[in-house]
C-alpha cells in the first residue's frame, strides 16, 4: 500500500473518496468517525469514484492512442 502512496503521503484512493463526498455533499459524515454512512450515501461514493476512474483511464488510453476511436465490432 504504501507504493501507491504519493510523495504528500495520502493515498490517491482517500483522495478521490473525499473529493467526491465533498461533491456529493456527504462529506460532514465522513468527518465523525462515529458516524456511519448510510448503504445509499456509501454506495453513492463509490459509484460515482468507479465512474470517475473509468474516465480517467479512457482519458489515458486516449493519450497512449490517439488513433484508437472505440471497439471494432
């Protein structure tokens, strides 16, 4: 785990995690860790960090080849 930690030492993952609660607006009920998210609210997080992560890896595969347009059915 700690390769894939950066140079500030926070984890890219935690980072994507907050970035997005913070977008959602569920990021009071990350801040108390006494709290508990709802199965909604988690899977609302998570979701929408899939989604973000699936983007960006298009973005990458675009830049690797920029000829590339999609799948050849």
């Amino acid at each position: 785990m700690a390769d894939r930690k950066r140079v500030s030492g926070k984890d890219p993952m935690d980072q994507l995690k907050w970035e997005t609660a913070r977008e959602l607006g569920l990021d009071d009920d990350l801040k108390n860790p006494g709290d508990e998210l709802t199965v909604r609210e988690a899977g609302k997080i998570g979701g929408n960090m899939v989604r973000k992560l699936v983007k960006r890896g298009e973005q990458s595969l675009g830049r690797e080849h920029p000829l590339r347009k999609g799948p050849k059915l």
